[in-house]
C-alpha cells in the first residue's frame, strides 16, 4: 500500500504520519497559473516562505511533494507564448524548492512538463481528466505519464476495467481516490471541475465562486438515501481487493482539514479497520471543533445568508455546529463490496435495488438535520437563478 496524501502545510502533520506508508504529499499554493481542485475563497492562504520550508521538510523526510496543477480549463491561456515562458519559470522555480512530482489533468500541460523537464517530475494525471478505460489510460501513457488516478465517478467499483488497466499499461500505474463521497456517474462532474479551476487560478480575481454543482449532489444524496451507497468510495476495510487486481497507490483527501483528521484517515486506511461513520473518513467536509453539538436553525432568505447557512450547517469551509444528517455504519457495510467484485453491479439502478437495500440496513439519518438541510438546499435552487 502506498498512499497519497493531502497537505494542510502544517510540517508537524509529517512528523505524525512518517512512520506510514506515505509515498508523497500533495498540496499547492492558493494562487498560481493553474488552478486546482478547492476553490480560492475556501482555502487557507499559504505564504512563498512556509511552502519552500514544508517541501523541504517532506523531502527530508524521504516523501516526494506532488504540486497540483490540475485546472481542467486554462481558457487557451496555455496556447500564449509569454504564458509558457512565464509557466516555465514557474516549473523551474517548483523545481528548485524540491518539488518533484506534478498532478495536471491537461494534456498540453503533460507535453509541455515532458519536453521542458523530461524526468525531473514524476506526473499523475489527476481525477479532473476523467479516465475511464485503458483507451484513456493508454493514451495518457503514450504521452508520458507516470500515474493516473482513475475516474472515481465512473469506474472505481468497475473491477473489470481497473484490472484491465492494470495488466496492460507498460508504464503508468493506476491510483484510487478513496475518500470521496460524490454522486455515481454525476452528470456535473465536467461543468464542476471547470467551475473549480476557475475559482482556483490566479485569474479569478475578487469575484465569490458559488459551489453550486456541490450543492445539486448534495442534495440529492439527501432526497435519495441509496445515492451516498452508490457514492464511489472505498472503505478501509476493502482496500485489499483493490491490491488483488494490482492497485496499490491510494489517494486520501482533505487540502483544508486539521492534522488529527487527516492522521485519522491515514490511521484507518492503513490498518484496513475504522468503526464509526463512514462520513467522517469520506465526506470532504463537517470537522468539528466543539464538543456539544446542536442544531440552530436560522431564518434566512437572501442568496448570500442561505448559501452560508448551508455551509455552517454542513461544515463547509467552517467548522460544524451540528450533528451529521446521517449516520452510515462502516461496519454494516462488511461484505458490501463482494457484490462489485463478481462484477454483478449492472448501473441499472432502477431494476437492482441492491444499494437501496443496503442503506436501509447501514443509513440512520438525523431527521431535523436532514430535512432543515432540504429546506435550505430548496430556498437556494429558487433564488440562484
């Protein structure tokens, strides 16, 4: 098992998770060329001095730095000359402060890294570039790079495909992000990322990004329960089918969260074991700091208060006041893979009704909470427009 693993650029979090199998960290600063996968308004600013000294201390600790250069649109900026000499520069920067391993979902960007820099970064092609078969996958091969981490929307429960992947890429290895909780098969994914690596790059200015296409699929996993089973993540517990087929790279998020609930995650993960609510290792927000935690429902009417209120309540960008909408029981979920692995899951949802069931055995939702989170998510739909 080698894990990937996000930085919050706090160097204490090195020291805590050094001992794992950590083969590198990932992070990058809140503004440069390319944006990234958080949007800029959300994220903590990062100062040129405390991200030279957090490289250095992940490279002394025997950890590659993984700079994300993952924006999915660059709006042809990357076809300017002056842009490329000035991108250059950055590279060259980026390799000389140690870092030595880049994440870029544009395929210009791989081709540009590779007739620039050659070897000097390893390169994974990031989720953004949505690979979903071996075609992808060899294509992306075929232009250099090193990993790619799979499609997680389409093909992480796809074992066919994965192990397909495996057995006939030459070079690139495949990487599984297993801590994430969006729709299956979202039909946002390609209009969200391209929102985020807007709301990501340095040219977005003063303007305030919205995450709206967040709020559609949360609000359907909150309108149909069975949604957040059919969620592509990976418990702790099932990691080892993925290393039959041959996987053994595995990426764990949170950029903004605490260094106790990312060692949480690193801990789970590695002893294959977590007993508690699966959301607390899966779901990209919801820290809390507080130990009594209630409900406070807010009357809220204007665009900007109900979008803030959703986040407060959700733990979006801020800490978590209440408790979660609902409570899935990881170890309920024992066995619950085997049925992907025999290759059974047909995505013909309507007809199967084996996730439906299985929430209904490992899901207990918070009523109040649930139901005050549909009101807010409704009042948004009708002013955002």
């Amino acid at each position: 098992m080698k894990i990937s693993l996000a930085t919050n650029f706090d160097d204490s979090l090195i020291d805590k998770v050094k001992e794992y199998p950590i083969y590198e960290v990932y992070g990058k600063l809140k503004n440069d060329f390319i944006g990234g996968g958080r949007p800029n308004n959300e994220l903590n600013d990062v100062e040129t001095e405390k991200f030279e000294r957090h490289v250095r201390k992940v490279r002394e600790n025997g950890i590659k730095f993984n700079y994300l250069l993952n924006g999915s649109c660059l709006s042809n900026r990357e076809q300017d000359i002056e842009w490329q000499n000035k991108f250059k520069d950055f590279l060259t920067y980026l390799s000389n402060v140690g870092v030595n391993a880049l994440t870029v979902s544009n395929p210009f960007i791989l081709q540009f890294v590779k007739k620039y820099f050659k070897d000097e970064f390893t390169v994974r092609i990031s989720t953004f570039a949505c690979v979903d078969s071996y075609t992808k996958a060899k294509y992306w091969e075929d232009m250099g790079a090193d990993y790619i981490c799979a499609d997680f929307v389409k093909i992480n429960r796809d074992f066919n495909e994965l192990k397909y992947m495996v057995e006939h890429l030459k070079k690139a290895k495949i990487e599984i992000l297993v801590t994430n909780s969006c729709l299956k098969n979202c039909p946002m994914i390609y209009t969200h990322t391209n929102g985020l690596s807007h709301a990501s790059g340095s040219s977005l200015g003063k303007t305030k990004y919205e995450d709206w296409g967040l709020f559609f699929c949360q609000k359907r996993e909150l309108e149909d329960l069975s949604e957040y089973i059919k969620s592509p993540w990976v418990r702790p517990e099932d990691i080892e089918y993925y290393e039959k087929i041959g996987i053994e790279n595995f990426k764990i998020t949170e950029r903004d969260f605490p260094i106790d609930e990312l060692v949480k995650r690193v801990k789970a993960y590695t002893e294959r074991n977590y007993d508690g609510n699966l959301l607390d290792l899966v779901q990209g927000h919801g820290v809390v700091t507080k130990d009594i935690l209630k409900l406070e429902k807010r009357a809220v009417n204007k665009r900007s208060d109900i979008y803030n209120e959703i986040k407060r309540v959700r733990g979006l960008g801020v800490p978590r006041e209440c408790d979660r909408h609902i409570y899935i029981d990881n170890k309920k979920l024992d066995g619950f893979i085997k049925f992907f692995v025999s290759g059974n899951c047909t995505g013909k949802c309507e007809q199967c009704g084996y996730c439906k069931k299985i929430a209904e055995k490992s899901i207990v939702p918070n009523e109040e909470v649930r139901k005050y989170l549909l009101d807010l998510y409704n009042k948004y739909d009708n002013v955002k427009i």
